[in-house]
C-alpha cells in the first residue's frame, strides 16, 4: 500500500490517533491565528483592522475552533493512540467507526473554514444565543454552514464516543478491573461517558437550529413562547459538562505525567477517581449558572449557585492530590513535567477566580466582562498547557525519536511567560465588555500588554513545531521506556508500537503487567519486552500493514476500509449542499443530492463489507459490568442511550414551549388523533413481527426471516404512508413547518421519529435482500440488534402520540 | 433586650438563647448592604483578598515541594524505597490525610465565603423587604434594540438616555424588542439580560451626579461594540425640574409595551444641561 494511500483507508487506532493529533493542532494554528487577530484589533479603543461584522466572526470563529476543533481533538488523539495501549486492547472496539469519527471531524472542520467564503461565517459567538442565530437577523448562508459543521462535528464526537464507552467498558486485559484503570484512561472514559449525554442535547439544540435556518422553523424565533432561553437551556446543559468534556483529558495527561516525573504512585488515588466521577454526574446539573441574569428565580438560583459551589469543591481534592504527590519524589524538571506542573498552577488561578464568579452577586458584575473571558481562558488554556506537555510525554512514544529537551525548555518559558502576558491583564481590565472591541481608554496598557503575550504565546508553539518536526528526522531513536518510573502498559512494548501493539496476550492476573503466549501461560515479562522482543519496532507511525503477525496469534487480515472516508465526503458535500438549499441555488441542489447519492452508495459499501472486516473480537479479560453483552450490542445500547437524550431534548423543548405560550391555550396541530392512533397501532404490530423475525432465525426458517422481515418493511411503509396523507392534509389547511411554533415543534418531532423509522427501513430492507440469500439463520445477531433500535423507534413513539396528539 | 432578623422584642429570654440571637444580629451586620457599588466593593476586595492569599500559599507549597524533592537535591532520596515500577498495577501512594484535612479546610472557607455573599444576594434581590423602609422607589422600562438602549418613563416620556434622580432606588425593568441583549452600568453595577418576549428586572442607587455610560454585555449583532447609552444622574430638584418638562403624555401610565418609543418625545443631553 502507498504511504498517501495508507492514510485515507486506515482504521488502526494509532494511525488514527497521529491522524487526530496532527488535524487538531492545524486547527490551533487556525483559531490562533485568529486569536492573534482579535489581540491587534483590541490594541486601541475602538481598533479599525477588523469592521464590526468580521470582528463579530472573528471571535466567534476562534471560540468554536479552539474548543471544538482544537482542544477535545487533541485530547482524542492521545485517547486513541494510548487507551488501547494502556487497557492492554489490541484496537478499538469498532476500527471503521474510529476512522468514520476521524474524517467526520476533519471534513467538518473543512465545512467550518468554508462558511467565511458564504458571506460570512456564523458571527454570534461560540455560545450562538439565540434569537440572533436565525436567520432573520443573521442572514448569510456560511451561518447555516457554520451550525452544519459543527452538527457533523457532533455526529462525529457520538460514533467516537460510543467506540470509547465499548472498548474501554468491554476490552480492558484480565486483572485490570476498572478500580485498577490508570489515570488517564479514567479521565477519557468519563469524559466519553459526559461527551455521550452533553453532545446529544447539543445535538438537538443544532438540529432544531439547523431546521429554523433551512426549513424555516420557528423555535428561536418563537421568543413569546420562550424560545430565546430555550436555547439558553439547552446549550448550557451542554455547555458546562463541555468544559469537564475538554478539561478531564488533561487532567488525566497531567496526573500521568506527574507520577512519572515524581517517581511517585498519586496521592488518595481512590478519592481522584471518586471526585471526577462525582464531577461527571453533577456537571449536567449546574447549568444555569451561566443564566443567572434571566428572568430565573430566587430558589432556582440558589439550587445552582449550591450545586456550582458542590461541583468546584472535589477539584480542590484533585489539585492537592497531585501537589501532595511531588512529596518524597525525585523530580525531573524535563518538558512534559514542567507543562504538567505549570497546568496546574495556572488551573489553580483559574479556580480561584472561578469562586469568584460562584458568588451569584460578584457573578452579576462579572456577567459578559473579561473576568469571564480570563477567568475561562486560565481554566481552559490551562488544560491545553497539560496537553502540550501530553505531546512531550508522548512524543518518543508516538515517533520513536526524542524531542529536544532544550527547545523544549525553551518553548515552556516562552509558553508560560506569554500565557500570564495574555491573559492576567485582562483580569485587571476585567471592566471591558466581553466581544466589545470599544474600552475605557485607562485599560489600553493592560490591552496592549495582553496582545505582547499573545505573540509571545503563539511564538512559543513556533519553537514546538520546529523542535517536532527536526526531531523527527534528528532526534535520538526512544527506548521504549525513555522516562524511568512509568507504569503503564503503552511504555512495555517498543516505541513506536508494533501494529500489533503486543508481544503477546497482555494480562495482569500475575499481579502486574506479562505477555502471556497465545497457547498457556509464560511470562516473558517487562524485561523482554524492553530489550529482547523489540523485534518489530517498524510498527505504528512508518510500516505498512504487513508489520503483522509474526507472533503467531491470530490477526483481522485487513485493517484498510476506504468507506469511513468515503461516508465523510458525501456527508460534506450534503451538508454544503444544504446550507444553501432553501435558495434554490443549482450548484447547492445538486451537491445536495449527490451527497445522498453517495451517502447511500457508500453505506451499502461499508455494510457489505461487514461480513469480511472483523474489529478485534472476544473474549476479552475484564468487560465488568457487561461481560455477557458483546461489543455490537453494548454499542448499540450506548447509541440508544444518547438518542434517548436526543429525544428527551427536542421534547423537553416541546414541553417548555408549550408551558411559556401557556399549557392549555395551546391545541394539537393534528385536529384529528385517529390517523396518530392507527400508526401507534402499526408501529406495534411491526414491533410484533421483529421479534418473529429473531424467531425464525433461531429455528434456522429462512422464509420465515423473509416474511417477517417483508411484513416488517410494509406495516413501516404503512406508517409512512399514514404519516404523510395526515401532513398532506395539513399542509392543504396551510398548517406547514413555518406556520407557528406549534406546527414547528409538531412537524420537527414527529418528523425526527419518521426519519428514525426510515433509517430502519432502509436497513430492514438491506437485511431483507440478505435473508434472500440465507444470512441470519446460523448467526441471528443481526436481527437482534436491529430489533433494539425499531423497538426503540416504537417506544419513542409511544411519548409523542400522547404528547402530540391529544393532550 | 435583644431584636432578631424579624424584629421582634426579646427580654427576660435564657441566657444560651440570647446569645444565639446575638450572634444572628451580629452575622447580620457582616453582610455588606447598602447601593450596589458598596457591595460589589466589600465583597470583591474580600475575595480578592482571600484568593491572593490562598493562591500565594498554594503555589508557593506547591514550588517549594518541587525545589524540595528535586533529582539531585538533598531530600531526593527520602522515597526511594518506593519508587513505581513499570508494568504494576496502579494503585495509590501517600497518606491520605493530609490530603483530607486540606480539602476540608478548602471546603470550609469557600462554602463560608459563599454563603457570607449569599446574605447579600438576598438583599439585592429584595432591597426593599431587606431594608424595611418606604424608600421612594423610580420605575423604568429599558427597552434593548440593534443597537441602543430606550428609556421610558412612568410618565410615558420616552429617551435614549437615562436620567435619575441621585440617592434614590431606581428600579429597571428590561426587555429586548428583538435579539438577546445584556443591560449594564458598570459603575452603578446594575446589571440584567434582555431578553426578547420576558421581562427581568434589577436596580440600583447612584449616590454621585454625574455622568455614566451603560453598555450592551451580550453579543447582539454588528453594533454589538457600539451599543452605548449615557446615564445621567442629577440632583434631586435638578431632576424634579427635568421631569416636569417631560412630555409624558398619558400621565403616570406606564407602558410595558416595549413600544413606547412611538409615544415619547427623545431628549438629548444638550436640552437637558440647557
Ligand atoms: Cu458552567
Ligand atoms: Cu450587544
């Protein structure tokens, strides 16, 4: 395989991983730049470099593109290249998901980059209040591009997330339970737990958006009806778990590299983990401190003015952890520990300054100030400083070569000195409005010394990139434990990884760390993976796919599917296609159409080649709490989990419009329940027929796989088909999506369980012709997991016939 | 005799409750009250106070610990017994009481701030009942709009400038004619959303005439950085004097329609110095 090629059809989770971590940080260089931008304008009062429009974009461009785009994919890229190093897996639980994540998420960022050439990208900020974000008052096409992307960045975030959740709930080698997980795989999966939850109700949030921009929908423009905190709601129960989502990597980053650079085992390591995962459960449940200025109550704010105060007080537990953990070490001020030390430091002003803002009357004052802005940025920034030093740590690991620890050095003083330049003014000329470039001419010296910081802080990652990059070809080769005091299992084996990861089955039943033969147990131990095994060191960044099976154990013959990328460009050119398509544009329509025309030719592509790529399969050693699940399964089950968030969003959505235009005042769109009663009764009766389906796949009745799966298909076409007479009917009556918010709310709820049920249709149909030929009847897996999702689509519709039809 | 929160006489009580009382009116005394500059004041430079020396002490720990047990330095050793090895099932080192006692302490201090702020929270959102008295309050609708800010008075006298009386309790009530806006004084430290279809409400007292500049703090669209008003404050009589000349229309109806913009003359600061 050609080296270019190697890379489009990989799904090898440290291909992916390098894919992840070079992208990420092509987008830090992206935001940054336009960080850098911001800084200049905000040089003098009232700044000319940008008019007030592309300043507006400018900031709102830099907030989507550092948080989305940059941080969490950073984050990613260590969380794909180590986890499964780390858990002792050979990959991820679904190699062409991982690789489908990966392209979604570059493609959407390409979508986000050409939104500034559609009359300007989205210029609302990263928080998009609404009802600025429609399109009455921000009309231009790149704004729906915009909501677009970051809608595939979210697609991309729950294939990734429910890849994560499986592999690390169900792979994990014997002897390594979850108590005895190492840090920073912890981090990853509780942040892959909030990512799965928080995502879907952003999710809703942009699909509900996306829809007022394309179809006309009128949810964030209904402001009689609430629609303008609706938004509000909705992306601040998103938001604050994000920060969690974009901080517990780095977190786990620096408790890693702490231990190692101390040469000590962290302090009250039991209590960490218990705090992050109190952090987790309580992050979705403090969102409104972020809307205390709203029209909310005195008893609502004081319910999250508590729980804010709660959530900050286990990280305090965390931060003394890792300072307690500095006690008795050896330490080694190498790069990634000057990074991690100084994360921390700044992380702790960012946490006193957070206080701040908890106490609701400072936070009043503070509300739309710089005091947010730096407050966040010492939080925020502070975790990317724990990632940069991810980068460092990790480096020998990834490449096999050393970085240059005196450019390294260099970079941190450069890195530190600029971060405090930047952004410590702008706590004492915390008075200027937030996205305002227009200040009080006494806070010019702090302005100007801030955007001094800024070059200083971007000229620091001039020096990263050149010291990454001359290593390469310079840098000494790495031994495969280059830091002494390591635990965990990526530093076993050579650096970089054969494909293969491990000399063996890597077990820790013995009470630490072996490679175990494939036939009874030998251990070879560490030893000989340090020195002697280090047979196929050619392995992850340089070799190609025949690196392999040397050791004897069996391996997938292919890792290479070029359909992950394939199913990434159809969704790109369907998502520019629709953020024009309301204007009829030819190039729009048929961009829209060929998106589909490929989406669906390369689905049927990956489908088929279901039956000859095999992820890595069972047994594992410890899957607790779902050993008797497989991996399809429990994927299947962690999907639902966030469609059911999906849903509950658009209708608590509903739920909250209807209680601000008034419960009772507010009559069904549908004046007629019968046609909604019989479609409950057909979604039932097909529900009836999957489960004859698993059936006559157990009794090995190929026919009466066929004929259930037929009757299936045609009691969902029926759905449809009564569906669509009932709109028809309706949109005769000039009740359409637009009409008003009662109408908007019944055509896009309804209308999301109709594309549940066409998705199932579409892939009960792709099963039928399958059962044609005979499949299922030896393995009826297939059947089942396909009968949890319709029977899901049914239940779903149990809530909203009620909901939509006679309350 | 004693008088609680409530207000009622105590004489003749056991000794332990009076003195529960007495602490209660003497925590009472602790939570800054006044206009909104004074509390914002008392209780930021608190803050400021306590987290320079929380956030000295910290990293100051924190870098001392590091020279401390550095490589090659004298203590460097004291663990050694105990190093990490690779491949070992990771588990916890230290003691963890250390580790608890500063938690608690953490906890302690910041739930104490946090709740010490909360009594003035419930004053600012209750100045009245918090106050007990019948101060003279003036009601004003803010309207919010790409890209300014209108005044309407109880009188139905409508500007794009905000005139008050000094040392009176002035009370906002907010609204946005169409996309999410954020009204606030800086120096008067009021502050609230407007938001397009509700109303919320803040207040404030300016006990310096003067002139003020309110500004827009929730991004609102190209004029966002622009989207200003004056706030003048104006002697009592001044203001009387200013008020009278108003041309309020329909009296002392007050519109709430956030349309009032049709039924007011606009005043400009230079009729008003004239
Ligand atoms: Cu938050
Ligand atoms: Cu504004």
């Amino acid at each position: 395989m050609s080296s270019i090629k190697r890379w489009f059809v990989t799904t090898n989770h440290k291909d992916v991983g390098i894919l992840y971590l070079v992208t990420s940080l092509f987008f830090l260089i992206f935001g940054g730049l336009l960080a850098l931008l911001i800084r200049v304008q905000l040089l003098q009062p009232g700044g000319t470099i940008l008019a007030d429009a592309a300043y507006n974009q400018t900031v709102s461009a830099h907030g989507l593109l550092m948080v989305f785009w940059f941080l969490s994919p950073l984050a990613f890229g260590f969380a794909n290249y180590v986890v499964p190093l780390q858990i002792g897996a050979k990959d991820l639980a679904f190699p062409r998901l991982n690789a489908l994540s990966y392209w979604l998420y570059l493609f959407s960022g390409l979508l986000l980059g050409i939104s500034f050439f559609q009359g300007g990208t989205f210029s609302g900020g990263w928080t998009m209040y609404a009802p600025l974000n429609v399109p009455i008052y921000m009309p231009s096409i790149g704004a729906t591009t915009t909501v677009l992307a970051l809608l595939m960045f979210t697609a991309s975030v729950t294939v990734g997330g429910v890849n994560f959740l499986t592999t690390i709930h169900r792979m994990r080698a014997p002897g390594l339970t979850l108590r005895r997980m190492p840090l920073f795989t912890w981090t990853i999966l509780l942040t892959v737990w909030m990512m799965l939850f928080a995502f879907a109700a952003l999710l809703a949030a942009l699909m509900i958006l996306s829809s007022d921009r394309i179809f006309g929908t009128v949810y964030f423009a209904a402001t009689d009806s609430g629609g303008s905190v609706l938004w509000a709601h909705l992306f601040w129960f998103f938001g604050h778990p994000e920060v969690y989502i974009v901080f517990f990597p780095a977190l786990g980053v620096m408790a890693e590299i702490f231990q190692t650079f101390t040469g000590r085992r962290i302090v009250g390591r039991k209590w960490f983990i218990a705090s992050m995962v109190l952090v987790a459960i309580q992050s979705f449940m403090v969102w409104m401190h972020h809307m205390f200025l709203t029209s909310i109550n005195l008893p609502v704010k004081t319910l999250f003015m508590a729980t804010t105060i709660g959530i900050s007080l286990p990280f305090d537990l965390m931060v003394f952890a890792l300072i307690y953990t500095t006690i008795k070490g050896k330490i080694r001020f190498k790069t990634p520990f000057l990074f991690a030390f100084g994360a921390l430091v700044l992380f702790i002003l960012g946490g006193i300054t957070g206080v701040f803002l908890g106490a609701v009357v400072l936070d009043y004052e503070f509300r739309g100030t710089y005091w947010v802005v730096a407050h966040f940025h010492y939080v925020m920034v502070g975790g990317v400083t724990g990632l940069v030093g991810g980068i460092y740590y990790w480096y020998p690991k990834i490449t096999g070569k050393m970085y240059d620890e005196f450019l390294g050095k260099v970079h941190f003083a450069l890195y530190f000195v600029g971060f405090n330049l930047v952004y410590f003014p702008m706590f004492l000329a915390w008075e200027t409005p937030r996205r305002v470039f227009d200040y009080p001419e006494a806070f010019t010296p702090w302005h100007q010394l801030a955007t001094v910081g800024a070059f200083v802080l971007g000229a620091s990652f001039l020096v990263m990139f050149y010291n990454l990059y001359a290593s390469l070809v310079t840098g000494e080769d790495a031994a495969p434990d280059p830091w002494r005091y390591v635990t965990t299992a990526e530093w076993a084996v050579p650096s970089p990884p054969p494909l293969e990861n491990y000399p063996g089955r890597p077990s820790y039943d013995g009470g630490a760390l072996q490679f175990l033969e494939e036939a009874g147990p030998r251990p070879s131990g560490i030893a000989a993976a340090d020195g002697g095994a280090g047979t196929r060191t050619d392995g992850g960044v340089a070799a190609t796919a025949d690196g392999a099976l040397a050791g004897g154990h069996d391996h997938e013959e292919s890792h290479a599917s070029i359909w992950p990328f394939g199913l990434s460009l159809a969704g790109f050119f369907l998502l520019v296609g629709l953020s024009g398509v309301n204007t009829g544009g030819t190039a729009y329509v048929a961009l829209t159409v060929a998106g589909f025309a490929l989406g669906a030719y390369t689905l049927v592509g990956m489908a088929r080649e279901s039956q000859t790529f095999h992820g890595p399969s069972g047994p594992f050693g410890e899957s607790w709490p779902f050993a008797k699940v497989e991996n399809m399964k429990l994927g299947m089950w962690f999907f639902l989990a966030s469609d059911v968030v999906l849903f509950g969003a658009f209708i608590g959505s509903y739920v909250f419009i209807r209680v601000a235009f008034g419960w009772g005042a507010w009559e069904p769109v549908p004046h007629d329940p019968v046609p909604g009663l019989m479609n409950t009764y057909i979604l039932l009766t097909s529900s009836f027929a999957v489960v004859m389906a698993m059936v006559a796949a157990q009794k090995g009745s190929r026919n009466g796989v066929v004929a259930s799966l037929l009757v299936t298909i045609l009691l969902g076409i029926g759905f449809l088909g009564n569906k669509g007479i009932e709109w028809l009917e309706l949109f005769h009556e000039g009740l359409w999506l637009s009409t008003n918010v009662q109408t908007s709310t019944f055509f896009l709820t309804t209308g999301l369980h109709a594309a549940h049920v066409i998705v199932g249709l579409f892939i009960a149909l792709y099963m039928l012709v399958r059962a044609w030929g005979g499949a299922y009847l030896d393995d009826d897996k297939p059947v089942e997991y396909f009968g949890l999702y319709w029977h899901f689509v049914d239940i779903v519709w149990l809530f909203l016939f009620p909901l939509f039809y006679i309350l | 005799m004693l008088i609680t929160a409530d207000g009622n006489h105590h004489t003749g009580e056991p000794m332990n409750t009076g003195v529960a009382v007495q602490s209660v009116v003497q925590i009472g005394d602790l939570i800054p009250r006044g206009t909104r500059m004074n509390v914002f004041q008392s209780i930021y430079w608190v803050f400021i106070a306590l987290g320079t020396l929380v956030g000295v002490v910290v990293v100051g720990y924190m870098v001392y610990n590091a020279y401390r047990y550095r490589e090659g330095g004298s203590h460097a050793e004291d663990g050694d017994d105990e190093r990490p090895t690779l491949g070992e099932i990771p588990t916890g080192g230290g003691k963890g009481r250390k580790l608890f006692l500063s938690f608690g302490l953490s906890a302690v201090v910041v739930i104490s701030l946090i709740v010490w702020t909360y009594g003035t929270l419930l004053y600012v959102e209750s100045p009245v009942a918090a106050q007990e008295s019948d101060q003279e309050e003036l009601e004003i609708q803010v309207v919010g709009r790409q890209f300014s800010w209108e005044f309407v008075y109880p009188n139905g006298h409508s500007s794009f400038e905000l005139v008050v009386p000094e040392d009176t309790r002035v009370r906002l009530v907010v609204t946005s004619d169409d996309v999410f806006h954020n009204f606030g004084i800086p120096s008067l430290r009021a502050k609230t959303d407007a938001i397009p279809g509700q109303t919320t409400e803040t207040w404030f007292i300016a006990d310096q005439p003067g002139e003020y500049q309110a500004h827009c703090y929730e991004l609102c669209g190209a004029g966002h950085s622009g989207m200003n008003a004056n706030v003048v404050v104006m002697q009592q009589s001044a203001y009387d004097e200013w008020y009278a000349n108003t041309s309020g229309g329909g009296g002392n109806t007050s519109d709430t329609s956030g349309n009032a913009s049709e039924n007011g003359t606009r005043t400009t600061s230079e009729a008003l110095t004239a």
